[in-house]
C-alpha cells in the first residue's frame, strides 16, 4: 500500500498535524515508510466554485471533450469541488474521472420561451408545467434544481419574473418532497419576494437584494452566491441593448450597488458562498479572483477563503480535512487567510490522494 504523508497548519482550525493520504483518503493514523510529500505551509481543503458551468462556451454548449478541459482548468486553481448550477449537456462522463474535480450536477436550467439564454433551458410553453419539469431534474440530478427567476421581458423592455407564485411555490415544495434543494438565477427586484416566499434555497446573483429581505435571508438560512466576477460584465450587457434603455439603466444601476449589497448580506449573517459562473462570459480557473472580489465588498479575507473552501463544502455536504475523508486538499507555502494572493500560487494540488501540482 502506498501514501503519502503531509505536515502543516490545517485550516480552518489552524493547528499543525500530520495527515497521511491512503487510498485516496485522509488518515491521522500514522502509515510506516510513507513518502513525505510536504512538511511546513498551510494545508487548505479543496476549493469549491458554488456557481460554474464546465460544458458551457461564450457560444454556447460544447462536447464533452472540451467540458473536461475546462474542468481540469479549474482543478489547476485548486477546485477541487463545482456545484454545475446548471447545464445543458450531461457531464456524467466528467463524473466518472476521478482526476477531475467533483461535481455537483443542478440538471438543466427552467425557463420560458425566449426567457433566457437561446439553447440553455428547458423551455416550458406554460408556467403551470414547472412542478412537473421541477420533479424530474431533482429526480435526475444531485440535490439540486436551477430556476431562471427573472430576465429581460421583450414586451416590457426591462427585467421580469417569469413564474406566477402559485406555481412556483408548488414547484419548490415538490423539490423539497424530493429531498432536493432549489436555486434560482435572479438580477432584479420584481422576482425576488415571490422566491423567498416561495421557499427558495439559494439565490444566484441577487444584485437587487435589499436590507429587508437580507434580514429575511439570514432568518430563513436562504444562501447567496453572488458571482461578483461575473456582474461585472454588466455594464457591457447595458451598452449592448440599445434597444431596450430601461433594461440597460437597470442593468448599471445594479452593478453600481452589487458591492454594497454583499457588504450588508455579510453584516445581515447570509450564507456568501464563492461561485465565479465560469462558462459562458467568464473563463473557467478564476475562482481566486472571485475570492478576492468577494474580500472587496466586505467579507474579512478568512470568510472570503471560507466561502470558497471549508465553509462551502460543510454547505454542499462534503467534508473538509478530517480524517476519513476524500485526500482533496491545497498546499500553501503560506497563509491564505493573511494574503489572499497566495491562493494563485499552490505549492500542491491533491486530488482524491493524487498529487496534481
């Protein structure tokens, strides 16, 4: 039987041990001539991008050949864990690899017809469809269902709900029967008070999140994955609707306070979790960069690592360095939680006891 063995500041507790790596777990019992991979640093669970998309292009869906490039993108940064939030090819073949990280599949996205991006939903001709469509991706993915809460609506010419409250609140209590939790993509105001009182789960983005409902987020343990990375694409997505200037004004008047709408979801007790949306505007391996933009708008640099680490993983139902579980970790030659600028630099990258780095 082979191992490793690994000395260093375990975190987030911060004391020093010994771990040994055996069969692609973690051990705290110690394994005779083990060959010692690192003494010293920081040993750091595995990174976790709560919102990313490995399948998805700028253009669009693509095989699966190139899903695994992306993902393996994003094991060189140190994810080492990806909630999908949705997607519209089937990456059970990247499930399968145990070189790439683990993957949390949300199934496809739930829209209407010309209520998201063209070739990414499922598009239901009738709203009273979602409990149903709701059902079978919960019965088909790992514990999670993606909804579109809202986008631009044509005939309106800025962003809208799209689902009326008696049926999304149906559709969620379906998932929750089902022992699946629901998220929902939402920029704008108009969605949101119908998707807390309909018993979401999670919100992605949530730009127009106001001090109110934060409170109602925080008493109702409603996470919030902000993709800050990812919003700041939004003033091009403004200067691209020319067609649509309410759209367009909203769009960078939400930009313009996603900052501060963080700042307060980290003082009202959200959940903030790190998801960068890799896959479609933005380049797969950037989870540091969402780290760093999550520090900026008020998170403490330890919550920040948190948020993409052992906190997101203790969310997600996967352990972080404990004995027994998956041998997914990071080694830094210093602290993370004192420069978060080293999380671009792994001295190692260990997955499931395979050293990558």
């Amino acid at each position: 039987m082979s191992a490793l063995h690994i000395w260093g500041t375990v975190l987030p507790d911060g004391e020093p041990r010994d771990l040994w790596l055996v069969d692609g777990r973690i051990s705290v019992e110690p394994v005779p001539g083990a060959e010692t991979l690192s003494t010293g640093g920081f040993l750091v669970p595995g990174l976790v991008d709560a919102h990313c998309h490995p399948g998805l292009a700028p253009d669009g869906p693509v095989p699966v050949e190139v899903a695994i490039e992306q993902a393996e993108t994003d094991r060189a940064a140190g994810t080492l864990l990806i909630r999908d939030c949705g997607l519209p090819i089937d990456v059970r073949p990247l499930q399968e690899r145990a070189d790439l990280p683990t993957i949390i599949r949300c199934g496809r996205h739930l829209a209407l017809p010309k209520r998201y991006v063209p070739g990414l939903a499922i598009e239901l001709d009738d709203p009273g469809l979602l409990p149903d469509a709701v059902a079978e991706q919960a019965r088909d993915g790992d514990g999670w269902v993606k909804l579109v809460g809202d986008w631009i609506d044509r005939g309106v010419g800025d962003l809208a709900p799209l689902w009326p409250q008696d049926v999304l609140t149906e559709a969620i209590r379906v998932a929750h029967d089902l022992g699946a939790r629901v998220t929902a993509h939402v920029f704008g105001e108009a969605a949101l008070p119908g998707l807390i009182d309909a018993g979401i789960d999670c919100l992605e983005h949530g730009t127009a999140l106001t001090s109110d409902q934060l409170a109602e987020l925080a008493r109702r343990d409603v996470a919030l994955v902000p993709t800050l990375i990812n919003i700041e694409n939004f003033p091009g997505i403004a200067d691209k609707a020319g067609k649509y200037p309410t759209y367009a004004a909203h769009m960078r008047a939400l930009h313009a306070g996603v900052g501060d709408m963080v700042a307060a979801a980290v003082e009202a007790g959200v959940r903030v979790f790190a998801g960068t949306d890799a896959g479609g505007m933005v380049d797969h391996g950037l989870i540091a960069d969402e780290v760093d933009a999550l520090h900026r708008a008020g998170m403490s640099r330890e919550q920040a690592l948190a948020s993409a680490s052992w906190a997101a993983r203790e969310w997600l139902g996967h352990p972080g360095i404990e004995d027994g579980a998956p041998a997914d970790l990071i080694v830094y030659a210093a602290d993370p939680r004192e420069d978060l600028a080293v999380l671009r630099h792994p001295k190692h990258i260990v997955l499931g006891g395979v050293v990558f780095a």
